[in-house]
C-alpha cells in the first residue's frame, strides 16, 4: 500500500492550498491517509501528521459504531471523513460557532451551534450528547476555550474514550493566551496533568494525590501540536515478579 500512496503523492493528488502529505511510516496501512489524498467530499485542513496520530489512538474504534464529537466543522470535510474511517453506525457530532455549518447535518451528523469556550453551552453538549467515545477539539484553539473544553467535556468522555486536543502551538502563541511556558497556557496545564498519572506513588499527599484525573485516566501522548489523553478505569496498579534470581 506504502508504493501505492507514493505513486499518488508523487503524481500529485487533489490537494487543495497545500502540497499533498508525504506517507509516514505510520500511514502504510493508515486509511485516513489514503481518504485524505483522494478526498471525495468538503474541504479538510490538517497537518500531515495527524493522520498517523489519528490512526494510532482511534483504530480500535472502527466499525464499533462510536460517538465522535469534534469541535471545529469549518467545511464540513473532516465530519465526512470521520463516517468514512469508522464506518456504519457512527454518529458525528460536529461544534461550531458558525451557524452556517448546520447545513452539514444529516441522519448520522448532528451539529451543535455554540461557543466552545462557555461552559454554560459545554454543559448543554453534555447533555445533548449523552455518549461520547472520542472528542476532538480542532475549534478556536485559544488556550482558556481549550482548558474550558477540557474541564467540561473530559469527565463525561466514555470510560475507555478518547480525548485529542490539536493545534497545540496555539499554547506557545501570546495572541491565543499562550506564550513559551506562559502559566495558564493548555500545554502547561496539560504537563500539569502529567503528574496526576503516577500520583499512585506520591509520598506528599498535601502536593499530590490521586484524584478523578488519576483513577480515569490511562496514558497521555504529546505529539507536536497534539496531546491523546487515553481513559481508562484505573486503580493502584499491580506489581509483582517473576523468573530467577542471578544474585
Ligand atoms: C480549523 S477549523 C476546523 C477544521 C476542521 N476540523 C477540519 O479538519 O477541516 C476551526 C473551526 O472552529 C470554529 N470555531 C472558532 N472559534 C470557535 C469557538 N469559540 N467555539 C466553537 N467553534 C469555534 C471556526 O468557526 C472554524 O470552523
């Protein structure tokens, strides 16, 4: 499949503004690449290599019927491309501040019209969206609506879903209200976030301790301009040996 794609990429394929992606190692067998070069509906805009990270934390999903939720619709390409990877029985459900983008709705695609970063609209995505598998915030990408979004919408993500944030360099960006390790900025408080994985061990309870975060939460990914933050149910966890001594 990897020669088929650089067959593509080299004869050219219809991209729009931008040259069409090279193939990473990751998308020999990653669909949304091959969807992505031979884009058959709306305009779609992400970097090169998200479709690896997609495909990386998103595979098991598909055709398990999932909940997908992403804020930011803009043309509506990215929503198509959703239904085509996961399959029948996926429900899209697309967030925009732009009322326009309700004319994407269909049977299987709901999209919901509000401002990501009011929490007051994110507690009626709850309860608009009851399910939820995965989210993607690909909307405003200024740090307070990320942080908003994060703390409104990750607690009420499925137990084993996924949370993906992108565009992330909107947190090294003063006009977004980030800045290079700017306090306050979603990368610094997702790093934040990084100690409450292991706060199993933590030995001053009165600076850590585990909390809703730790006991839901199975693995973070920082990727460049993406964090994956995996659920899962999680307790202290296991830890014993096995095989023989040598001293
Ligand atoms: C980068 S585009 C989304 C691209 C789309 N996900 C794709 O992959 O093709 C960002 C979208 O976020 C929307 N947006 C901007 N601010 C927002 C906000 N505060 N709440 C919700 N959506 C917002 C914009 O209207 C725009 O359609």
């Amino acid at each position: 499949m990897l020669g088929k794609l650089l067959t593509r990429f080299l004869r050219g394929a219809p991209a729009p503004a931008a040259p069409a992606p090279a193939p990473a190692p990751g998308d020999a067998d990653n669909p949304l690449f091959e969807y992505f070069l031979d884009n058959p509906g709306r305009l779609i805009d992400k970097w090169h290599h998200y479709l690896e990270v997609y495909h990386r934390h998103f595979a098991r999903f598909r055709g398990k019927s999932p909940v997908i939720v992403e804020i930011g619709v803009w043309q509506g390409g990215s929503l198509q491309m959703w239904h085509d990877y996961f399959g029948a029985g996926c429900r899209v459900v697309g967030i925009d501040i732009d009322p326009r983008c309700l004319e994407f709705a269909d049977a299987n695609t709901t999209i919901l019209i509000g401002d990501q970063g009011s929490r007051e609209f994110l507690a009626t995505v709850r309860e608009q969206v009851p399910r939820i598998d995965i989210l993607i915030d690909d909307g405003g990408h200024f740090v307070a609506q990320q942080i908003a979004t994060f703390e409104e919408l990750y607690p009420h993500i499925q137990p084993n879903g996924v949370f993906l944030c992108e565009d992330m360099h909107s947190s090294l960006w003063r006009r977004f209200g980030g800045g290079v390790r700017h306090e306050g900025s979603f990368l610094e408080y997702s790093k934040a976030l990084i100690d409450s994985l292991s706060a199993w061990h933590s030995e001053e309870p009165e600076l850590l301790s585990v909390n809703r975060f730790t006991e839901s939460t199975f693995s973070m990914h920082f990727y460049n301009s993406v964090l994956v933050i995996e659920k899962r149910p999680m307790a202290y966890p296991g830890h014993s040996r096995s095989g023989a001594r040598a001293f």
